[in-house]
C-alpha cells in the first residue's frame, strides 16, 4: 500500500487494519502527522496539532490491541476534532482572538468518548469565529485543497479540509444553519448532522443550544457511522442529550433502498437552483431508484418564515452564550459574530415568542411528512462550489444567504438528521453535494442509504491533487 493510498484510506479500513495488526496505529499516527507537517502549512487546517498525546495514545492502543482487546472500529485510528470542542490536552479558542489561551480541565464528552473508543485524537481543527459565519479577522482561513479560490465552508472548515486532503481519517464538525452539511459539501466528503439531542454538547462551545449538533464528517457514510456510534447518547452532564438507545449503525447494511419511499419537491428542489446543482441532485434520485427506492413527489411547507427567523432567534441564542464576555469585551470580537449578538439584543420577548411559535408549526408540518415518506431528498444548497469572492458579497446579498441557507437551516429549525453526500463536481472541478433528511433518530436509516449510493458511485472516492 502507497502512501496516498493509506491517507486516503477510508476510518473503517484503517481501523480493521489496525486490529489485523497489519498496520500499527503508531504508524498511521506518524504517517498522518507527517503529512499534517508538510501539507497544513498552506491548508491551514489545524489550530492546534496534539502530536506528543496522539503519539502516546497510539503507543496504548497497540499494547492493549496486541493483547486481543480491540474496542471498536475507532480502535487505534487517528481523528481531528473542531476546536470548540474542549480538550484537557490542548487549548480550546473557539476560533476567537479572546480564548486562545484556554485550556479547559475536562474534554468535552464527545472527545471523551471518541478516546473511550480507542480513536487517536491527533488535533483540533480551524473553524469560523464562534462557530458562527466569518472566520475572526486575526485568523488565516483554511484553504479548499480543490481549489483555492473555492469557498471551504462555514463554519467547520478546518474539518472539511482536513479529512479531504488526506489530514486525518476522520473529524467532528458542528451544525446550526448548516456548517456540517456546508464545507461537506465544499469539500467533497460525507458529513452526518444527528438529531439535535442524539450527541452531547456538553464542553462544546456553544453557538445557539437549540441549534447545534455535534457529528462527524469522514469520507464515506459507513465512516460517519463508526463515529456516530462512539459518540451518540446520553450524559448525564447534558440533560438534553436523549436516553434513546444507540443502535449497531454499521450492522444490515446490504446495498438496497428497496421498498425506502423518498420524498422530493420538484419545485423547491430545483426553483432558483443552478444547473449543476440541480443535475447533480437528478442524477442521485436515479440512482437511487435503481437501487430499489420509490420517489414520491411532496409539498415541503414554506420554510421562507423559519429561514427568515432563524437569524434572530441564533442572535438571541448566542447572546446568550456570549453575556460573559459580550459586550465587556466587544473591541476583541469580528463584526460578523458581534453583529449577530447585537441583532439577537435587539429582540423583544414578544418578538421572541412568535419565532418559538411559528418553529414549533414548522416542526410539526415536517414531522407530518414523515408520515408518508422515509427519507426527503434535497440539494446541499442552491448553487455549485461557490467562490470566496462571491461568498464575501453573503453579508450585502439576501438572495445568496437565502439560496444557502434554503436546504440547510430548516432542519437546524427542526432538529432532523441529515446525511451530505458527494454527487460529483462543476466543469472546473469544485465539488457538489445532495442531503437525504431523515424522521428524527433514525440516523440508522440515513447511513444505510448514503452506504447504498456510495457502493454503486465513485464520488466519494475522488482526491484532491496535492502533488502527493
């Protein structure tokens, strides 16, 4: 095996490898640290490299996997993590100029249990100020290994990055409005938004709590699920993570969408979409008929209200977050985060209540849907591998934000899970990506059919060239 074949190597590969004992997790550990050291200086993925504990961690993971004790398929594989994830290894700054210096006296529970489950944490990676829009002023942003002009996606761009070009085999990102499902997309690898509730947040920086969701991001569904499985359920230090039990996401997985009934909108799914985009996403509802799935034609209900609402309402919730440091401390914010706590001070309590209201409606028509479908298919967003220049106009251009955050931020509105998946790429080679949404905890069903796509596509398995 090559070297580029090893670092593109899927988690679960690597993993069987390891406890095979035909690969030491020390070596996939160097291997991966290596390339972080001679690729990351322009990928700018990484805010923080852990290189002496992964090297230990992968020291106890070859002694305990050579006396027959393999604990899973993370057993010994080497992971990022989003740096608003705390870590008692190794600072925590948010990706803000305030906390760099932080060092936390816990991990978060989802690194805690990553590590439970033997993975080897070797960092943790880039991500916009906040975790909100914008990457703080003071801050290099992570470059896209496809093309450098390209946008990485907001707000878990250091973990698009990082697991594209081959940095680690595997990472968490985090999504409000839809920084999983964005630089997954961005990026070219397959990211997995859980049910808000499913994983917990706690020791996560928070952006707006009934928005956010912790997941993974890897390079193929089967990958994602492995992740999913050490990190989901409950905690007691996060009242809000479910006791629902975590099921076996990687057992019957057998290729078919035989009998799955997927509902897609002709007219929301391609109204205002570009022609990429929109062929892309015909492409995928092709192929998956040819594996068995029934395609329905449904009405989504309007979701303009909750796009609408979904900016004051992150506002109020991260002012929240932020009451310690914010406004005590504004001259060390970016305009991009600081502007959305003043929108989120700015709002009334009646003015409060109506968005609950109208949200809870909005959850309620989406949960009906369910009732005739399994799955919804849905593009990314509305346009193809976006530019950083024409990003940099988001803030002044409505009809841009709106045309991102059209598939994204309902379903941050409404807690469901949701798979992103390669679907191929623009003539000048920029990825593009379609999401299937799922009933709530049925994540499960999600990973089976983005298993199913990849079986029979090879998107997923396309590389960035790096001159590696």
């Amino acid at each position: 095996m090559t070297s580029r074949d090893l670092h593109y190597s899927g988690l679960v590969e690597v993993g069987k490898r390891i406890w095979k004992r035909e690969l030491s997790a020390v070596e996939a550990t160097q291997a991966q640290l290596d390339r972080v050291r001679r690729l990351d200086g322009r990928l700018k993925s990484y805010a923080h490299v852990m290189a002496a504990s992964a090297l230990e961690q992968a020291q106890a993971a070859d002694r305990e996997i050579a006396t027959g004790k393999v604990r899973g398929p993370l057993h010994g594989v080497p992971i990022a993590v989003k740096d608003l994830c705390w870590t008692k290894d190794a600072p925590t700054a948010a990706g803000m100029k305030i906390y760099r210096d932080n060092r936390p006296s816990e991990d978060a529970t989802v690194v805690a249990k990553l590590k439970q489950a033997g993975a080897i944490i070797l960092g943790k990676l880039q991500l916009t100020e906040g975790a909100y829009s914008d990457h703080h002023p003071d801050i290099e942003p992570p470059r896209n290994p496809w093309d450098a002009t390209l946008w990485t996606g907001s707000s878990s761009s250091g973990s698009g990055v990082a697991t594209a070009a081959g940095l680690c085999y595997g990472s968490l990102g985090s999504d409000t409005g839809g920084s999983i499902r964005f630089p997954s997309a961005a990026n070219g690898v397959t990211g997995l938004k859980p049910t808000w509730g499913r994983v917990s947040r706690h020791g996560v920086f928070e952006l707006a709590a009934t928005l956010d969701h912790i997941g993974p991001m890897a390079r193929s569904a089967v990958d994602c699920g492995a992740m999913l499985g050490a990190i989901a359920g409950a905690d007691p230090k996060d009242q809000t993570a479910v006791l629902e039990p975590v099921p076996d996401y990687l057992a019957n997985l057998n290729g078919s969408l035989r009998g799955t009934r997927i509902g897609v909108d002709p007219r929301w799914t391609s109204e205002g979409v570009d022609a990429v985009t929109k062929k892309i996403f015909q492409d995928a509802l092709r192929v998956a008929v040819d594996l068995g799935a029934e395609i329905q034609d449904i009405v989504f209900p309007d979701p303009s209200a909750v796009i609408a609402d979904w900016f004051p309402l992150c506002g109020v919730e991260t002012a929240v977050a932020h009451e310690a440091t914010y406004p005590s401390r504004k001259s060390e914010y970016g305009p991009s985060l600081a502007g959305l706590i003043e929108l989120g001070l700015k709002q009334s309590g009646t003015d409060y209540q109506k968005i609950v209201l109208r949200r809870e409606t909005f959850r309620g028509l989406v949960r009906a849907l369910f009732e005739k479908v399994a799955l919804l298919a849905v593009p990314a967003q509305t346009f193809a591998a976006p530019t950083l220049s024409k990003m940099a106009t988001l803030g002044a251009n409505l009809e841009l934000i709106t045309g991102l955050l059209r598939f994204s931020c309902p379903f941050d509105m409404t807690g469901s899970p949701s798979i992103t998946l390669p679907g191929g790429f623009t003539e000048t080679g920029g990825p593009v990506a379609f999401q299937f949404i799922g009933r709530h905890f049925d994540e499960a069903r999600l990973i089976a059919a983005g298993d199913a796509y990849q079986r029979v596509t090879e998107w997923h398995r396309r590389h960035p060239s790096l001159g590696d």
